[in-house]
C-alpha cells in the first residue's frame, strides 16, 4: 500500500456535492454532484490515467 496516496487526499463536502484534492500537485480528482461524477476516473480498458485541465482558456 502506498501511504503517501492516501494522505495527499483532501476531501471537501457541501450540499450534494464532493470534491477530492490531491495536495501533492493541487489537482483535482474527483467532483461529484447529485450522485454524478464529472472527472474521468480512469478505466484501464480505455485509458487508465487522469488528466484534467484545470483552467483551461475559453472565448476569444
């Protein structure tokens, strides 16, 4: 088990929502309202990996 996964993780409730950071890159994980997940969580039979933009550029 790797310890250093499970303490990075911080976890940020409100009304019917979630939020899981990763205080190790400050990247999000997880966002999850009204039971729906908005983040990719990796499936290995696509691509098992993360990477979400955090503050990607929109308009012009």
């Amino acid at each position: 088990m790797d310890w250093s996964d499970l303490i990075s993780k911080i976890k940020i409730t409100g009304d019917n929502c979630c939020a899981i950071i990763n205080s190790n890159d400050s990247r999000l994980n997880s966002l999850v309202k009204n039971n729906t997940q908005y983040l990719w969580q990796g499936d290995s039979a696509y691509w098992s990996s993360q990477a979400p933009v955090c503050f990607p550029i929109v308009g012009v």
